[in-house]
C-alpha cells in the first residue's frame, strides 16, 4: 500500500469509524469501506480533497447504516441477525454484500430501501435466493427516473381470474404522469425494457400509430418492493 493509499484510508476510518453501529461497520468493510483504522497521518492531501474523501465516505456509510436498519425492520431481525443468518450461507451472505454496495452507492433514499427490502427476502426466505439475486441485479442498476417509471406502471392493476395484472398504459399518458422527464423518458423507458421489466406495444392500424407500455410480470414483482412490507403478513403475489 502507497504512502497515499495509507493516508485516504485514515481519512475515511476518520470519518467514519465512531459513526456507525457494529453491524454497519462490518458491512461497511465487507464492501470495501476501511472502517476504525489506525495509520499515521500524513499530509500528502490538502485539506479541501482530505473533505472530500471524507464526506465521500460519510455518505455511503450513512446510506450502508439505513439499508442495514431497513433490511433487518423488513426481516423482522436485528442486523447483527441479518448478519448471522447470511454467515452460515455462501449465497446469502455474497447476496448481502453485492446488495449493501450498491446501496452505498445508491442516489436516492428510495432505491436504498428497495434495496433493502430485497436483501430482507432473500435472507428469511431460503427457497427465493436465486430469484433475489435476480431481482438485486436488476434493481441496482435503475436510478431514481427508472424507479419513479416502475413506481407509475404498477399503478391500478387489474385483477383477473389468472391473478394480479398490471395495467397497459399510454405512452401519451405516461408524458402526461411524467411531464419533467421530456425526452429522457424514452431512454428511461428503454432502460426498463432492457431488463426485461416492461415491454413497449406499437398499434398503427392506418388511422393512427398507438404505443402502450406495460410491466412484465418480473416488473411488477420488482415493483411490490417499493413499498413497506414490514407491516404485511405475507409478500404480495
């Protein structure tokens, strides 16, 4: 390790290392984040990049600590039994980390609690590890217009004798919902249907060209995360 590496580490153990609850601090270092330690200061950085650094580091561990409390609210647990529970599982405990380090570096509160509320299943629920690793890897690369998007489509589902369906929405009314995404909704849109988590319908019948967007079936199980489960006796179908 360079005398600098050595240096924007005591920084960051600085600004974080009496912060942060145990638990925290241990998914803080599982992802990467030197927490509590002791290397003598030098003064190869200024003190406005010194700042930086530590108000970097802040943050993604103020973001780590409310995806821990989250987590373990939604599983019902505390996190040092988040933690054990993920220990004694290769899967779960890899899950756990790939989950805390995107939210560490999540934009949004919301996104850190969708997050959260993901990992909290995964977790108590042995037979949903893979299919949580695919909602996570999903999940960690949409950014708040995408997370806004997803909210705006599971709106008024319809239910059916084959069960829940989510409504097919105008891309006219979508503008309409959405006015301040202007033409970045169609990337945004876009991002989602790359993932497989809404499909774009093109109607032209000759008297005029109709587009509707819909959320897949994953969509919308991506998309129940994005409210409080910790109240609710059973994840919603």
């Amino acid at each position: 390790m360079t005398e600098v590496e050595r240096h924007v580490r005591t920084v960051v153990a600085r600004a974080v290392g009496n912060t942060v609850a145990p638990g925290v601090a241990a998914l803080c270092a599982m992802v990467g984040m030197p927490i509590g330690e002791s290397t003598a200061f030098g003064a190869l950085v200024g003190s406005a990049i010194e700042e930086a650094f530590s108000q970097f580091y802040r943050n993604r561990a103020k973001r780590v600590a409310r995806f821990a409390e989250t987590a373990a609210r939604e599983a019902g647990c505390t996190i040092d039994e988040l933690l054990a529970d993920a220990a004694a599982y290769p899967e779960k405990l890899e899950l756990l980390v790939q989950t805390a380090e995107a939210a560490s570096r999540a934009l949004a509160d919301e996104k850190v609690d969708l997050l959260a509320r993901i990992i909290a299943q995964g977790i108590r629920d042995n037979a949903k590890v893979d299919e949580t690793l695919i909602i996570a890897d999903a999940v960690r690369t949409l950014e708040m217009p995408h997370l806004r998007l997803l909210a705006l489509l599971a709106q008024r589902p319809k239910v059916t004798p084959d069960g829940i369906v989510p409504c097919r929405w105008d891309m006219t009314e979508v503008v309409k919902e959405l006015p301040d995404f202007g033409a970045a909704l169609n990337g945004v849109a876009a991002k989602l249907e790359s993932l497989a988590l809404s499909h774009l319908t093109v109607v032209d019948p000759g008297t005029g060209r109709a587009a509707w967007l819909q959320l897949t079936s994953f969509g919308f199980e991506c998309a129940q995360y994005m409210s409080d489960r910790s109240s609710q006796h059973a994840p919603a179908d």
